[in-house]
C-alpha cells in the first residue's frame, strides 16, 4: 500500500533495515540503523513487529525476510507496498504487539 511505500521509500535511507513477512501481506518495517550495527535483539523486536503487523499474526514461528534498504528495487509500474529484494535472510520469530509509551 502507500504507506508501505513512503516508510520504505522516503523514510528509510540506504543502511537501514527493511522487513517483511516472507509471501504474507503485511507492513514493513524499517530498522533506523545510522550507519551502525544493529543488535540482534532490536532486529528480533522488530522481525516480530513485522509478524504482528501482517496476516500471520496469530501464527508462530513467521517468516520474516530482512536486508538492508539498499537492496530494495520497486518495479516500474507495480502495484502500491510491492518490492523485489535481494541479498536477504530470513528469520522465524512469533509475533509481538509493540509495547505502548507511557
């Protein structure tokens, strides 16, 4: 969808990580990275935010497919919220709603 678009297209910039749900619909999600390193339990909170947000939500074990925004090619002409990607991984992660700011 468009919002899919503008958080991976205008919000994220070329080192940052983007998710999402292997072959389920669902939101993407972008790690704000700064040109750092990453550590692997922000990347797990936000592969299950990724899970939460999508259609596998009350499933476990969801795949989540991650890589940096670099690799991340719209085609000309596609649809709203669709990528292709490469040079990715995929982890299993049960969903979980972020936490609320007090």
């Amino acid at each position: 969808n468009k919002q899919n678009d503008y958080i991976t297209f205008n919000l994220a910039s070329k080192e940052d990580i983007w998710m999402h749900t292997k072959n389920i619909p669902g939101s993407h999600v972008v790690v704000i990275t700064e040109g750092k390193d990453v550590p692997d339990s922000t990347l797990e909170e936000a592969a299950s935010y990724a899970a939460y947000y999508s259609n596998a939500r009350q499933s476990s074990k969801v795949p989540v497919n991650y890589t940096y925004k670099k690799h991340i090619k719209k085609p000309k002409n596609a649809e709203p919220g669709f990528v292709i990607f490469h040079k990715y991984y995929t982890m299993f992660i049960d969903p979980q709603k972020p936490k609320e700011n007090k």
